[in-house]
C-alpha cells in the first residue's frame, strides 16, 4: 500500500461511491490510509447539543492534525422534548412496542432500554443547559478549530443525530420525543460563534439537503428516515422566531464583529413558516438586515423564503441595499422582495462593476418600473455581468415574465427586454 501512487491514492480516496463510514473504515487498515482519508472524513462534521456529538467534536478540535482538516460544520436544533409524566409515557412507548415483540421479555427489554436512553439523555440535556456549559464547549471547541471556512445551520435535518438515537433508544416515534428547538440552540451557537471570536466565511441558514452532500456527516447509515419528526413538531416556526430575536437587535454584549468581518457567502433560507403578519415580516427582514451589514466584504448574498409562497406582504431591504456598499459582490440572489424604483437603481449602480450574477424571483418594485430601471442602469459600464435573470418580477399586466437582461445592460443588444416582453403580451392579447 506505501507503493500505491499518490494520484491514484487520491482517486480511491475521492471516489463518488466512498461515504464516510467507508472512510472509516479505511482509515483502520493502515497508516497510509488513515492519513489520505482523514481530509475527507472530517473536512465536514454535523453537531447537534448531545453529550455524544459535543464529545466528539471536542475530541477532533484537541487534535492538532484532525481539527485542522474541519472546514465546515452543520448544526442541527434537535432537542428531547420534556415529558412531565413519565410513567404515562412509558405506557405509550410500551402499547407501541406490544406488537414489534413477540415476547414479553423481549418488549421489557426493549422499554427498559427506551426509558433509560431517555432518563440519561434528558439529564445530559439539562446539565448542558445550566450555567450554559453547551456554549461554553462549543466555544472552546470552536477556538481550536483554525481552519473553519463555513457554518451552517439546518433546521429540519432528519438525519444528524439519527444513527446515535437508534443505538440508544432502537426503534422509537421521533415525533413524540424529540424536537427542533431552534428557539434555544440558535442562540447557544450564535453566542458561542461571537464568543470564540472566529472568522467565517461562509453563513448558510434555514434547510438544505445536506445529506446529499459527500463528506456531510449524517450518520443514516442505511436507515431511510430514522428519526423524522412529523408535522407536529413544526420545526420551522420556531426557527423564524429564533432568528428574529437573535438578530433583529443587536445584544451589546454580543459582538458580531470577529464572527462576520470576513464574511464571504450569506445564504439564508426559509424562514417564511410562521410569519405570517405585516409586523412579523418586517421583524423578520430588520434582522436580516442586521446581519448583512455585519458583514462588509459579502461576495454573495443569496435570501429568500421569508415570507409565505400565498403572502401578499412582500419584505423590503431597501434601507439596507439603499446605505450600504459592497464592494466585493459578485452573486446577488433574492427571492420575494420589494423595493422602491430608486432603491433598485442605486444600488444596482454601485454594485455594477464587480456583480457576475444576479437572479431575482418575484421581486416587485412598488414605484416606478423595471423598464426605467433598466435604462438608466445601462448608462454604467457592467464588465463583469454574464448573467442577470428576472422571474414574476414585472407588473400584473405581464403573466410569466421571464426575462434575460444582461445582454441589454452590456450593451450587446439595443432592446429593453422589458418593453420587448411586453409588446409580445399585447401582441398576444390583440390577437
């Protein structure tokens, strides 16, 4: 094995097929392997507030060589849920399990294994809670982390935690014990990401697929859906809730600026379940404010999903959009906005020379129009535009705009792409 090339080492190790328990499993065989998939293995790890998972992501940032491999982190909101009677509980868990065993010390066993794991955890889960010893691990652990580029928060992930809860518990209904608790864990990461005073570069939040991701720690292993939450639980709405108040204003003894001033990529997405108000939108979009300008060097900004997909309240940046400037920005993506006609074009102004990309989705100018925009924003030079892309952002007059502007605004063609979209639709309607 120390004969094998290094090249084709790499393709081993790099191969499509390889999940992470391979790449445990190869790092038993020999040195060689152990050093060529540890990178892989830990450049990605998932956490979520367990005794187990806090465990081991304090033993990887105690080793110099692994913590430096860590690039990336995915936090999960579980929680166990507090159950105030627990002997009705346990009559519930064991009417459930009556017919999974086919003996009644088989179905003793297997309660008595269910009741433990959750007395031990719920104990764990409190101690954690008291004295904030959870930020207090993760700030010490987020300090030996040198090399971490990107956080990300996901806050529905079915699979972070599953493979530990299966080994504790077996089978067992997630719904009726566990939750996402974004309310509390939001802010226990925040505080210890300011705490720990670490730079990141990129800030993902809301939910995304992580599982599909290689090097994603998830730990399904081979289970479809060991620890799927229900409707119930409604995740989601909580989550708004705990991002609204941990940025909507900032806490003076918190300090965003050495977890955010060399921030490159923000993405956040759906926080729309539960905000269903005027107030709760504008709630929502202060926050998101906040956060954006906590970060000056933003290369890409990517919001969308704040408000419901049937919601006629569409938020609005434009205070922020409208005082800050970006100078590094290159990949603007919104989802669901509003602004002023004069918002629009300043900022678009001033951002001309560096956006590569832009791409909105039902944002909506509420004076002036798209068309005028567009026509004083090809006065400015765009040298970097390769491609800019509007859908469902025109006025009602227009059905299934979907509109291409960059070769307008670089001056390759002479034709506004929203007068030529609209003479088709009343073309269209003449006829």
């Amino acid at each position: 094995m120390d004969r094998l090339p290094q090249e084709l080492l790499q393709l081993i190790i790099e191969g499509e097929e390889l999940a992470n328990t391979d790449l445990a499993t190869l790092r038993l065989v020999n040195k060689t392997l152990a050093t060529a998939a540890a990178p892989p293995l830990f450049h990605t790890i998932s956490v979520w507030l367990s005794f187990t998972s806090l465990e081991r992501l304090t033993n990887i940032a105690e080793s110099a060589q692994l913590s430096s491999f860590v690039k990336e982190i995915i936090f999960s909101p579980l929680r166990f849920k507090t159950i105030r009677d627990t002997s009705q509980y346990e009559a519930q868990i064991r009417s459930w399990m009556e017919y999974r065993h086919s003996s009644l010390g088989a179905l003793s066993l297997s309660v008595l294994k269910h009741m433990t794991a959750y007395g031990a955890y719920s104990k764990t889960q409190r101690r954690f809670t008291e004295g904030s010893l959870d930020i207090k691990i993760l700030r010490w652990a987020l300090t030996k982390l040198s090399y971490l580029e990107t956080i990300n928060f996901d806050v529905a992930c079915p699979f972070i935690g599953s493979k530990e809860l299966i080994h504790a518990f077996g089978n067992f209904k997630a719904c009726d014990l566990l939750t996402y608790d974004s309310d509390y864990v939001f802010p226990v990461v925040m505080k210890a990401l300011s705490a720990a005073e670490t730079s990141i570069k990129a800030f993902n939040i809301g939910y995304y697929e992580w599982r599909e991701r290689k090097g994603a720690d998830l730990g399904h292993a081979g289970h479809k859906d060991p620890a799927e939450l229900g409707p119930s639980s409604d995740p989601q709405s909580s989550w708004s809730l705990a991002f609204a108040k941990t940025f909507r204003s900032f806490d003076s003894d918190i300090s965003w600026e050495p977890a955010f001033s060399q921030l490159r990529v923000l993405r956040i997405e759906t926080l729309s379940f539960g905000v269903e108000t005027t107030e709760g939108v504008s709630r929502i979009s202060s926050s998101v404010a906040n956060l954006i300008t906590a970060a000056p060097l933003l290369e890409v900004i990517d919001i969308g999903g704040i408000c419901p997909y049937d919601s006629e309240i569409l938020p609005t940046l434009g205070s922020t959009f409208s005082l800050y400037n970006f100078c590094h920005l290159r990949r603007l993506f919104l989802h669901r906005f509003q602004f002023t006609d004069h918002g629009m074009l300043g900022f678009l102004s001033r951002h001309s020379l560096t956006l590569e990309i832009v791409r909105f989705i039902v944002v909506r100018l509420i004076s002036g129009d798209w068309s005028s925009v567009f026509t004083q924003a090809k006065d400015k030079e765009w040298p970097c535009l390769t491609s800019f892309y509007l859908y469902d952002c025109l006025d009602d007059e227009v059905v299934d705009d979907n509109l291409w502007v960059h070769n307008y605004l670089t001056g390759v063609t002479d034709v506004n792409p929203v007068e030529e979209v609209r003479k088709e639709q009343a073309g269209e309607w003449e006829e």
